[in-house]
C-alpha cells in the first residue's frame, strides 16, 4: 500500500502539465479554447487526493492477485497471471480513479473554475452517478492498457535479470516500465480520447451516455485517424516518463520496506 501509494504520488504530481496538455488536445472544444498552455495546474488538487488511494489500491490488488492465481515454474503461466492480476487491478483502482479523472479533466478544460467549485457542479446537477461517468470507458481503457504494460514489464525485468545474473536494479526496473508503459500508451491511445470526450461530455449529450463505441465512430467521422490518435504525443511522453518514475519508485520503496 505505502509503496504503490508513494509511486503514485510522485509520478501524478511531476508528470501533471503533460496530462494537461494532453486532455486539453483532445477535448472537443481544441487546445486553444480548452485553455492552451494556461492554467497548466488546473484540476490538481483532484489529482493530489485520488493519487494515493488509487495506485496503493491497485498494487495491493496486483500483488495479492498475482500470489494467488496459478503460476508455478512454467513460464507460459506467468504472463497470463500478470494479465489478469493487472486487469483486476484496474478494476478496484479505477473505483478511485475516475471520480478523481471527472473532476480533474473538467478542471482541466476550464481553468478558470476552481476543483471544488467544479465538484460541487457536477454533484448538484449530476449526483454521484455523474462522478461516475466513464467509469467502463475508463476500465475498458486500462485493462488492454495493463494487458500490455505489465506482461511487457515483468518480461523485460526478467530477461534483464536472466542476462546480467541478478535480479534488476530500481533504476533497470524503471527503465523497463518506461518503454512498456510507451507502447502500451500508444496502443491505447483511441480509448484514452474516447474516455476524455465522455467525461467532458454536457449532461444529456449522446457522448454522456458512456457508450465507448459511439464515441470512437464519432471521432472517426468527424476527425479520422488524427482524431483518434489526438494527444498521442504528449500521452506517451507522460506515460514512458511515468512508468520510469512510478513503476521505479514503486521497486525502490517496496524493496526499502520489506
């Protein structure tokens, strides 16, 4: 929990302008009018308080899931194990996640409201469901992302280990969780701005209905593959940075813990 937690932290709080540049280019309204390079630290608050809780949930999710599924000494299990442990994390985690996500992005795209007045928004005219929003848009985001990740990581690690004879320095760790955390931001990228338009979608629209699939045919007619792909950049940029910090941090604390 403290070591998740504390790597959660640290990669939300340093890689945050990156997030933001990223929603602001794929939000409807375009970067400009979503703010541009203004407000860079607009929603962080929100992201200040879900950090914690989200990634020390996910990892005491992945580590219990991955003691207790079937792995053994056959190294065909191993990736599966970490594809499901991985996946039920995400599922516990984004419980956190996407109320923290709501209000962030939303924050995001106008700087000029504050996070609380923001939440308050969305709690008198929505409810709680309305924090809720993109809640399956989200974990239909993060399992394919986690499916590649996290295989993609223990993998790397392992074969780091197997060629050096030792097992992976903190800093080799993090080096592995940065490349498999840019290609899966890659790979994932289309979700991510389906996601992004669903939360930031007025209440009523088709957009707020969650449908993920309607949300990618919408980009897709209106946009094309530019659309789809729309803060691809920046996405990879935060993600590869913020597997080396995150997934780095997280070997380095639990190792100084246990």
């Amino acid at each position: 929990l403290k070591a998740g937690g504390v790597a959660g932290v640290c990669v939300d709080l340093i890689l945050f302008p990156l997030d933001t540049v990223k929603t602001r280019l794929q939000s409807p309204q375009g970067f400009r009018k979503a703010g541009g390079f203004r407000g860079i630290y607009a929603g962080v608050p929100s992201t200040a308080i879900g950090s914690f809780p989200n990634a020390a949930a996910f990892f005491i999710t992945y580590e219990n899931a991955k003691s207790l599924l079937p792995h053994g000494s056959s190294s065909y299990l191993s990736p599966a194990t970490h594809m499901v442990a991985a996946s039920l994390g995400e599922v516990v985690a984004c419980l956190i996640r996407v109320p923290s996500e709501v209000v962030k992005q939303r924050a995001q795209v106008s700087p000029s409201s504050s996070t609380l007045r923001i939440l308050s928004h969305t709690l008198y005219h929505e409810g709680i469901q309305g924090l809720y929003r993109g809640y399956k848009s989200t974990v239909l985001r993060e399992i394919p992302f986690s499916l590649v990740q996290f295989p993609l990581w223990e993998s790397l690690k392992d074969l780091w280990s197997w060629k050096q004879g030792h097992v992976v320095d903190s800093w080799q760790s993090a080096v592995c969780g940065a490349f498999a955390g840019g290609i899966a931001a890659a790979v994932t990228t289309p979700l991510d701005v389906a996601k992004t338009r669903i939360m930031l979608a007025k209440a009523g629209s088709s957009n707020a209905s969650g449908n993920v699939l309607a949300a990618l045919g919408g980009i897709w007619r209106t946009q094309g593959l530019s659309g789809l792909f729309a803060g691809v950049v920046p996405r990879m940029a935060a993600i590869s940075l913020g597997g080396f910090i995150f997934l780095g941090t997280y070997e380095n604390t639990r190792q100084l813990l246990l």
